[in-house]
C-alpha cells in the first residue's frame, strides 16, 4: 500500500506539472497573439490617421484655391449662401465665417470633408484662418488641420504718422499724402472695409467695437468714437462733404480722412468742431477745418494692418502657421 500510495502522489504531482506547463504554453501562445493584434491594430489605426491627415490637408489646399478664386480681383466680401456660424472658440461679432462641404480626394470617397474659413473682420480682414475635418465613414477616423493665408484684399499700409493736421497739395486727385498715410490701401478697400464691419453688426456699443466708418451723408458727426485701446479710422468722403463737410461735434480717438476733392468752400463752410480729435487729421484740402482740435498721444491708427505680402493678386499661406490641433 505505501508503495501504491507513492506512485499515486508522484503521478499527481507530474500530472500537475504538466498541466502546468500546458497552461504557460498556452499562455505565452495567447499572450503573443494579443501582442501581435495590438501591433497590428496600432499599425492600422496610425495609417488610419495618417490617411485621415492627408484628406484633411487636401481639404485646406481646396479652400486656399476657392479664397483664390473669391479674391481673385481683390473682393473684400465672402458670398452670404456661404456664411456659417464659426466653430468654436472664434465665435464671436467680429469673427466671420464661410463653410464648405468640400469633396475628398477620388481615392478616398469615404471619408466626409467640412471646410471653414474663417476671420476677424475687425482687425485683421485680410488673414483667414483656414480649419478642415477629415472623417472616414467606415472606420470613423478623424483628423483636424488648420492653417492660416494672407487674402489678397487689402495693400500694404502706411506709415503711422506723428499726431497732426495733414492737408493736401491738391496738384492731382490722390491726395498727397495718401502714400505715406495709407499706403497701397485704396478708398473703394476701406469703404468695402466700412462695409463689412456693418454687415457684421458692428457698432460703437458691440462687444467687438467697430473700428472703420466710410461716411456717404452729410451732417456733422455727434457720436464719440475711439479709446486708446480701440483707435478708429473715421473717413468722410466727397458725397458726405457736399455741399459742406461735417463738423465734429464729439471727440475722437484715432484716426479722420476728410476727402473734400479738394473744394476749400466744403472747408471754409463747416460749422466749428466742438469735439477733438487724439490722433491724426488728414484733409483733401489746402486748409484746416474751423475750431479743429487735435492732440497729440500714443494712439495707433486703426488702418495701420500689418500685410507682409507684395503680391496683391494671389493668396499665400502665413508661414509656420500649419497645426493638427483640433479646436
């Protein structure tokens, strides 16, 4: 009996070993077959990626070529069937925003493809920044892109001149101190500028205060613009200076065009400024409107954008300016 009862304990303990050993085995085998399906499932989910990123870029170079075509004669305005509400964090009244649905690349017709551009009209109408999002239908991989471009819209600015009275030479229909002041801005730029602040529903009490006014109306101006913070650009054109120009009846921070066309009777006939102007004058006109008060400080001209681009017929894209952040 003792020598049965010892063959008995040794055939258990091999048949435990064994069964051990059986078990590791199966183990290491179970345990190497998820390591290659986590490579391989990490491997498909970095091409899924990378695919998603490419449509994702494709997406920016076919809104960069449909901005192109919008500006191409140098349009300010974004079509209105395509204005959408901007995503967020650039929701606000100064921010304006264009969506399309754009179309993926051929070889990737799975995957949808939404585009936004999107700007601050208030300081800076002439960058967009540009955000697209690449999703695959199937497998639900998403990437976001953002990148900004320089439209072609508005010249390099002028020059911010110390704060005083500026009058015209009158021996052509620029002024002559347009170039230095303004730079290759044109009139019809900053009135289309005017414009689509308003579009915008700017104004002087918007939590994005509007910073350009184009005037096409006589009467004298009764509204206090500008801070130190937030100068205007407060420009009076020939239609508002006729048959005279208006008279400031308020203060202003910034700065004030007065394009008379050079008629000195648009002058001569306005009522006396009340208000005063920190910042800049410039006058269409060989003399200085009656009572015009103007001080100097630090204030910056609201028109003086930076623009580093020369080329004023295409888009270019804002160096370093690329980012696969979502937003």
């Amino acid at each position: 009996m003792p020598r049965q009862t010892s063959r008995q304990q040794q055939g258990a303990i091999t048949l435990v070993l064994i069964t051990a050993m059986v078990l590791l085995a199966l183990a290491a085998t179970v345990s190497g077959g998820q390591r290659i399906w986590l490579e391989r499932l990490s491997t498909r989910n970095l091409y899924e990626r990378e695919q998603a990123q490419w449509v994702a870029e494709a997406g920016l170079q076919w809104a960069a070529r449909a901005l192109q075509h919008l500006h191409s004669h140098g349009q300010l305005d974004w079509p209105v069937a395509l204005e959408s509400p901007c995503p967020k964090p650039l929701q606000g009244s100064a921010h304006q925003c264009v969506h399309w649905n754009a179309p993926a690349p051929a070889s990737r017709s799975n995957y949808a493809l939404s585009v936004w551009a999107m700007r601050d009209v208030r300081q800076h109408p002439h960058v967009a920044q540009l955000l697209a999002q690449a999703e695959d239908n199937t497998s639900h991989a998403r990437a976001w892109l953002t990148r900004s471009l320089h439209l072609p819209v508005l010249g390099r600015a002028g020059t911010v001149a110390a704060p005083n009275v500026v009058l015209d030479n009158c021996t052509s229909s620029t002024p002559s101190w347009w170039p230095t002041l303004m730079g290759q801005i044109t009139g019809a730029q900053l009135q289309a500028w005017s414009a689509l602040q308003q579009h915008m529903g700017l104004t002087v009490t918007s939590t994005a205060p509007r910073s350009v006014y184009w005037v096409s109306t006589p009467g004298d101006w009764t509204t206090p613009l500008g801070s130190s913070s937030d100068p205007v650009l407060l420009v009076f054109d020939g239609a508002a200076c006729t048959p005279q120009c208006p008279a400031l009846q308020a203060p202003i921070v910034g700065t004030v065009l007065y394009l008379a066309q050079c008629r000195t009777q648009a002058i001569s006939a306005m009522a006396s400024s009340l208000g005063n102007v920190q910042g800049q004058v410039a006058i269409q006109a060989s003399q200085a409107p009656p009572g015009l008060s103007v001080q100097g400080s630090a204030v910056a001209v609201a028109y003086a954008l930076p623009h580093v681009s020369d080329n004023p017929t295409q888009v270019l894209w804002v160096p370093g300016s690329w980012s696969d952040a979502s937003p």
